[in-house]
C-alpha cells in the first residue's frame, strides 16, 4: 500500500482526513514520485485555523526577538540540509541541482530570511512614530493568522513555509498556514520538519507553522475567507489568484496576490543598430534560463520596423530553434503554453519557429517565438498580452517609434519593463516619449538590460500594476517593505506608558531603532537632547 504523507497541523505531524491523494510528479521522466499526499478535507483546515488563532493569540506576546531566533535558527537548519532539500527540489522540478537550485536559489533563501530575522529583531520595520505633545503613538503590529500559498517554479525561495512571504509573515508576527504546491509538495514537507524544529527550540507556540499539501477549490476559498485568517500571500496563475481575491474581498481580508507578467520589453532602433548581438544574447539567455520560468521573463518584446529589425527576428528565431527545450515544471505548463501560442496564432500572430508541445515523457515544449504587427496588436491588446509562462515570446513589430508609444499605452500591469536605447543619448526623445507610459505599467523599470531576476534588496520592488499583483503599492521581495502587508497600524492615544509597546515607550528598547520623534527620525530616546542621525 503506498505510504501517505502526513501533514502539520498544531505542532503535530498526523493523518490527514483525505478525500483524495496526489503523486507529486518527475517531469524529466513524466513518473509519478513517492510519497503520496492527502487532499484535506475542510476538517483539516478547520483544525489548522483553529490551532493558527491560538499561536496568534500567544504571539502578540512575544516580542521580535522571538521571531527573529526562531527564523535565524530555521535559516541555520536549511543550510545543514542543502544537499538534502536540493536532491528532493530537483527531483520533483527538474531544476538543475547546480548551480539554479543549490548555488543560487538556496543562497537567495537564506538570504531574505536572514534579513527578515535581522528586522523583526531591530523592529524599525514597523515605523514606530511619537508625538510627545498630544501624547499619541503609532507602530505596525502584526495581523494575525495569514496564509501562504506557494508557486510551482521557486521550490525554496517562495516556497510556503520557506519563502519570502513566510519570511514576511513570522518576522512581522504572525503564525502561518502554509498551502504547498502540488508539483513539489516533497520539498515543503522537508522544510515544514525544519520550521517545526525551529519554533519548538525557539519557544513558538505550536499552530505558529503548519502545513498543507492540496485541498478542493471550494474548501480553500472557504479557508480564505475564514475570519481566523487575517492575510493571504500567494504566487501562481491568474485563474487562481482572482478566484483568492474574490473571495479575500467579499469577506474583508487582505491578499497579496503575484499573478501574471509578461514583462515587456522595448528596443529602439539605434540600440539594434549599435549592438544588435549583444541585445540578442541577453534576450536568449533570459528567454531559455529556467526554460523560461520566471515571473520576470521578458515575453513581449517592442521592435520597429526595418530591415535591422528583420536581420534580429532571423537570428533569434535560428538560435532558438538550435537551442535544445528545457524541461518544464509541470504537464500543465505545457498545456498551458499550448493554448496560449494557440491564442496569439488564432488572432493574427505567425510563428517564427516552434509552437508545439515535444512528443514523450518529458515536460517539454518547443522553444517558441512569435510575430505580429503593430497594428493587430492594437486591434487586439488583451489576446497578445496572454502569459506564456515558459520558454515562449511573442515579437511586436511596430511602423515607427510613435506606434510603439501608442502600443505601450495599451499595457496591462506588469512586475517588470525595459527600454534599450543608443548608448549616446541620442534616442533620449524617443525614451521620453514611451518612458513615461511604460513606468505607469510596470513595478519596475529597466535600462539596457533584460527583465529576469529579483535582486534581494530593501530598494527592491517585486510588485507591479494588476494583473500582475493583486495591490501594487506592495512588494514581495525587499525587507523591510515585504513585513509590511502582512501587519495593521496600531495607535495609541494617552496610554499608560507602562502600557506600551516597547517599540513607542519613551527609551530606545534596542538603542539604534530609527522611530520617528515629533516629526525627525532618530535613534535617540524620547527627551533626549542628542540625535543620533
């Protein structure tokens, strides 16, 4: 009989009530892997909801410096397991064990929880802010129960009880309900026994981490809209994004929702004149890294019309058609980039090279580019802007640089944009003219260079304009903007001061916290006549 995992639920790895199970899948192979996993019923959300308000409930206890052992011990275990937690990830995505998963991903990992440990112990996360005259104080404060749903294509970084999310959530305070995703529900089980370990040696109550493989469509909205859960963090496709948000909506509840991206990307004609290759080798290699499996991949590329511009669609068009297939996460993806070169064929696009799923067991499809014009752009928008999501993109061909602008207009949000112009300023009007609608549709804004990778840094903003993200005044990445979705703003009017939060009493409860004192920000204390900064 084949062996079920269990899930985590109250500190406790027990049975699942199941009404179903799934196999996580090999999509070099097509086999189906083992273990099986539960599809819960509601009594198991129930349950962990339950088990979540209670560890809610002694979390508002415990200070940031809780929080900020537990995820530093919890970073300190990841690293011990890497080769573990890589042979796992790799099996169940195909992802190159090195350098993708081990060298980059896993450092990126430990890197965003470490920061988000580093603010939940210096807690000017939370914008501490004092006004001694009417003796009113404000801070951040954590939200409650929030839960996570993470996506199929980074196993580790924005993994449901691993990522950045997560990470957010616990250093902001607040417990979690991890969602796995089925492709790789293996490697969350791994990283949930990690965080269970760390909480229990770092005194977290025992609802603070719980995790989830899968459960019915119906069960997990009616899980979203609970009033137990306060948050929701999620990464993955449309359908399944609007159908959270919806549901988060209609009940109140905030969800913070990364959905679609087509990331595009404009080239002006000095730029393909001046260094057509080089703008070519970037675009390829962004294209085809991951197989294309990155929510920042540049998929909509901005071209005038010209020969230039026809000698560039020829060599990438040969280099991809020579370039071998990577192998896809999931059968899905390739059903999915199926239907969306489908879409782009069936409303006027011509194929440049690929456009098919590969024949075998292998989740794989042909490396794809697509044409269109500008003008069937412009008849068209929405169908050319479906996501692709994988090694596929779609080439825009416009009459002039004006009607580049004017498709530019006709965006939809997204995380990412870029413009490559001559590097001699010559092409600076033709810049001002697109720049300006270009930045209203994107979260961030690129020069020279392709859309693909988040950088982990405060300055960061993985966010962008809907679709792409359910709210765009938020980020994913960057701590320690990313705490903030996760908290609610609490003010004190004439409180007691023994009443406080340590973080809006009159001494500086860590000495360097940055609070923001009748208008100046400083480290100082309150009534101090020196301050610092």
């Amino acid at each position: 009989m084949t062996e079920t995992a269990p899930i985590l639920v109250n500190g406790e790895w027990r049975g699942a009530e199941a009404s179903d199970v799934f196999h996580t899948i090999d999509p070099a192979t097509g086999e189906a892997l083992t273990p099986a996993y539960p599809v819960s019923r509601w009594s198991d959300l129930d349950a962990a909801l339950d088990a979540a308000a209670s560890a809610y409930r002694a979390m508002r206890g415990m200070g940031g410096e809780a929080f900020a052992r537990f995820i530093a011990s919890y970073a300190s275990l990841i690293e011990a397991d890497a080769d573990g937690l890589t042979a796992i990830a790799h099996r169940e995505t195909a992802l190159d064990a090195a350098p993708r998963l081990r060298d980059v991903e896993l450092p990126r990992t430990l890197q965003q929880l470490r920061l988000a440990a580093e603010a939940a112990r210096d807690g000017g996360w939370a914008l501490p802010t004092i006004d001694t005259e009417h003796d009113i104080r404000s801070c951040l404060g954590p939200i409650g129960p929030v839960c996570v749903f993470g996506p199929n294509n980074f196993p580790f970084a924005y993994g449901c009880v691993s990522g950045g999310d997560f990470a957010a959530a616990i250093a902001a305070g607040n417990p979690v309900i991890g969602k796995a995703h089925p492709a790789h529900a293996g490697v969350d089980r791994r990283f949930a026994e990690l965080a269970r370990q760390a909480a229990e040696d770092a005194g977290l109550p025992p609802g603070a981490v719980q995790l989830l493989y899968h459960m019915g469509a119906e069960d997990g909205l009616k899980m979203v809209a609970d009033p137990r859960n306060a948050a929701i963090g999620f990464t993955g496709g449309k359908p399944a994004g609007l159908a959270i948000k919806r549901a988060a909506e209609d009940a109140g509840k905030l969800a913070y929702l990364e959905m679609s991206s087509v990331n595009p990307v404009v080239i002006l004609p000095g730029a393909l004149a001046e260094r057509s290759a080089a703008i070519a080798d970037a675009l390829l290699d962004n294209l085809l890294m991951g197989t294309g499996q990155f929510c920042t991949c540049p998929g909509l590329v901005f071209l005038a019309a010209g020969e230039p511009t026809e000698a560039f669609l020829a060599a990438v068009a040969e280099r991809l058609s020579n370039a071998p297939a990577g192998t896809l996460l999931t059968p899905g993806l390739v059903d999915n980039l199926t239907r969306a070169v489908g879409l782009w064929v069936g409303a006027g696009a011509d194929l440049l090279t690929g456009g098919k799923p590969i024949p075998g067991g292998r989740c794989a499809f042909e490396n794809t580019a697509a044409r269109v014009s500008g003008d069937r752009f412009l008849d068209d928008p929405q169908t050319f802007q479906t996501e692709a999501f994988g090694n596929a993109s779609l080439y825009v061909v416009c009459r002039d640089v004006e009607q580049i602008a004017a498709a530019v207009r006709r965006l939809e949000g997204n995380l990412t944009g870029s413009i490559w112009s001559r590097g001699d300023g010559s092409e600076d009007e033709a810049y001002r003219l697109i720049e300006p609608d270009l930045r209203q549709h994107v979260g961030r804004m690129l020069n020279d260079r392709m859309t693909n990778g988040v950088t982990v840094t405060g300055a960061m903003n993985h966010g962008g304009p809907y679709p792409a993200t359910g709210h765009g005044g938020f980020t994913a990445v960057g701590v320690p903007a990313s705490l903030r979705r996760f908290a609610m703003l609490r003010c004190y009017d004439h409180v007691r001061h023994d009443r406080l939060p340590p973080l809006l009493q009159d001494p500086n409860p860590t000495g360097r916290t940055w609070r923001m004192i009748d208008e100046a920000w400083t480290q100082a204390d309150v009534g101090s006549p020196t301050l610092r900064g």
